[in-house]
C-alpha cells in the first residue's frame, strides 16, 4: 500500500490538527488563517504532483488516485481557500473560536476530497458524514437562535437523509 498516494488527505488532516493546537498556543488568532492556507496549498501542491500518473487503487480498492479524483481534489481545496480567504472579517468576531472554524472548513474539505475519490458505498458514506458534521457544526457557528435552529433542521434532515441512504445500501 502506497501511502504517498493519500499525502493530500493527511496533510489536510494534520493541518486542521495543527490548527486546533495553535488556537490553544498562540494568543494572536490571525496566524490560523495563514496557517490554513498554507496547509491547503501544500495539499494542492501534492495533489497537482500525483496528476498525470496512472490510475491506481489504494486500501483494497477502496479509494481510487485518477485524475478525475484528482481534479475534484483540486475543486474541492481552491473553494476551501476561497471559503477561508471570504470569511477573515467574520470570523475575527469570534475570538476564541476561530481555530475551531477553521478546522471545520479543513475537515468538511477533507470529506469531500475523500468523497471525490471513494469506490465502495460505505466509503462514500463515511465522507459524506465527514462532510456533514462539520457543515452542521459551522452552521450554527453564530450562536443566534436562527443559526441555532437551521444547525438543528440540517442535522434532522441530514440524519434522516443518512438513515435512508444506509437502508438503501
């Protein structure tokens, strides 16, 4: 199993990691934007050097490394950027919890880029969830009672979709 194949996932995964650890070091909350950045750039810059090769299957045939996953990857980290980039003045209102917004915009792109390069239904399950969780977490990210109560109606509709999704599997 070719591990190098699956750099672009783990090192967003470690940066969203990276980032929860640095909200509770560093006292100055601009840098986990920088920081952000930086780790969706280095997965696209691993990304980008797997184009071209051939297709290959990985964790017994459970994810596929194409150009087309690939190229969704690269989809899926340029809007993630944007998200990041658009969202700087909004989050500044948030002084403590800005790591944590950060790490869930990186972990729903984690979900995504997984879900991008699944085979098997249950994989694309498990990234779907991924996706989800951080998406509901992030809608309710305000504290408002209407954030509140649209983080609550996603999370029905979204347990519901999944529990017919998982009855159709």
């Amino acid at each position: 199993m070719n591990l190098g194949l699956l750099t672009p996932e783990l090192t967003l995964a470690a940066v969203a990691i990276i980032v929860i650890l640095l909200d509770l070091i560093v006292p100055r909350k601009g840098w986990l934007a920088v920081v952000s950045i930086a780790g969706i750039v280095a997965a696209a810059g691993f990304t980008i050097a797997l184009w071209g090769g051939d297709s290959q299957l990985i964790f017994n045939n459970m994810l596929a490394v194409d150009n087309f996953a690939l190229f969704f990857k690269l989809l899926f980290l340029a809007i993630a950027a944007l998200v990041i980039l658009a969202s700087t003045d909004y989050v500044s209102k948030f002084a403590r919890f800005q790591g944590e917004y950060y790490a869930l915009v990186l972990l729903s792109a984690l979900g995504m880029m997984l879900m991008a390069a699944t085979t098997e239904l249950i994989s694309i399950y498990i990234a779907l969830e991924l996706t989800s969780i951080s998406l509901y977490v992030l809608v309710g990210f305000l504290k408002d009672p209407k954030s509140t109560e649209a983080s609550l109606k996603y999370l029905l509709l979204g347990a519901i979709a999944s529990a017919v999704l998982l009855f159709g599997m």
